[in-house]
C-alpha cells in the first residue's frame, strides 16, 4: 500500500497476470441511469469520469470516429464522457474500444472504461471477473463486487506492466521542489 499526496491510500497487487491497482470507490462512485436513449444496450458510470459503455455485436465492424463524438459531446452528459464498445464473446471475456475525451480520440486501452464496462457486464451478465481485449492487443482483467445499486467494492485493474523509457527532468524543473 502507498499514500498519494493526498494522504489517501492507493492499493497495489503483483500477480501472474501483472501488476493490479483497486480503484476508487464511495458514494458518487458506480453505475448510473444511462442519461440519453441509444439503440443498443448500454452503461454508463463514474469511475472519477464518465464512462459510457455500447455493447455490439463486433467492435471491429464500429466506425469509432463516426459513432463516438456525438455520444462523447452530447449535451445530457455536461463535460462529456468516455465511449466505449464492448463485444462479449465468452463468459468473463470481451473485446474493447475506447474514445477518450481530453485526447479526443481512440486510444490502445481506458483503464477506467474497462473498469466500468466490466461493473455493467456484471449487472447484466452476473459475471465479476472480466478480461477485456483492447486495441493494444494486451488483456485487462477486472474483478469487482456489485451491489444491487450499481456501486462496486474491491473492484481490481489488472494488466501488464512495461517500462517505456526513462525521463530526466531538466534539474532547473526541480529547484522549486527542493527544501
């Protein structure tokens, strides 16, 4: 376990499928009424952002750069969300696409929208372990527990973890940090 600056605790698990993380929990956070009427089933959840979530009968055949930026926009979710289609194709396993905001685009994985794909996909398919498929071709794995309000407990991020390269920052970055 480890404190961030906030002084509150942030849980970390090593395993044989990577390196796991419990996400947040608490009152405000879980699933959510849906705020707009869509033609497929779908989620919608906060995980610290909006997560919207399509379930499809294949997320490859999902023009995401058409489908997503009007749901990502759309004036019942002010600030708007996170899109993301979900394929199930077995029990605990699906494929996953993700359209974040901020980045504006699809990106290779949303932990966060794998979090809440994997809470409704419990509610609707009574499953609490997920291993979601993402674009980056790695598999996350989600555990959690759901009430019947849509609120989780212990829900787990797991997945690998890779060094990408180091960073050092310029020293003159540091001197407004140092006592």
């Amino acid at each position: 376990m480890q404190a961030n600056s906030n002084g509150e605790s942030i849980l970390l698990r090593r395993d044989d499928e990577g390196v796991g993380i419990r996400l947040p929990e608490g009152a405000d956070f879980g699933l959510h009424a849906t705020p707009m009427p869509l033609e497929v089933p779908a989620g919608f959840g906060w995980i610290g952002n909006p997560q919207l979530v399509l379930r499809v009968p294949s997320v490859a055949e999902v023009d995401l750069p058409t489908l997503a930026p009007p749901l990502r926009h759309h004036a019942a979710i002010p600030g708007g969300t996170n899109v993301n289609v979900v394929q199930v194709l077995a029990e605990g396993e699906a494929n996953i696409r993700s359209w974040e905001r901020g980045v504006e685009g699809e990106t290779l994985c949303c932990g966060t929208g794998c979090a809440v794909a994997a809470a409704w996909l419990t509610r609707t398919e009574g499953v609490r372990v997920w291993r979601f498929h993402t674009a980056s071709g790695d598999t996350v794995k989600v555990e959690l527990d759901l009430d019947m309000d849509g609120r989780w407990r212990n829900l787990w991020l797991s997945g690998p973890v890779r060094r990408l390269g180091v960073a050092t920052p310029d020293p003159t970055l540091l001197m407004g940090l140092r006592r």
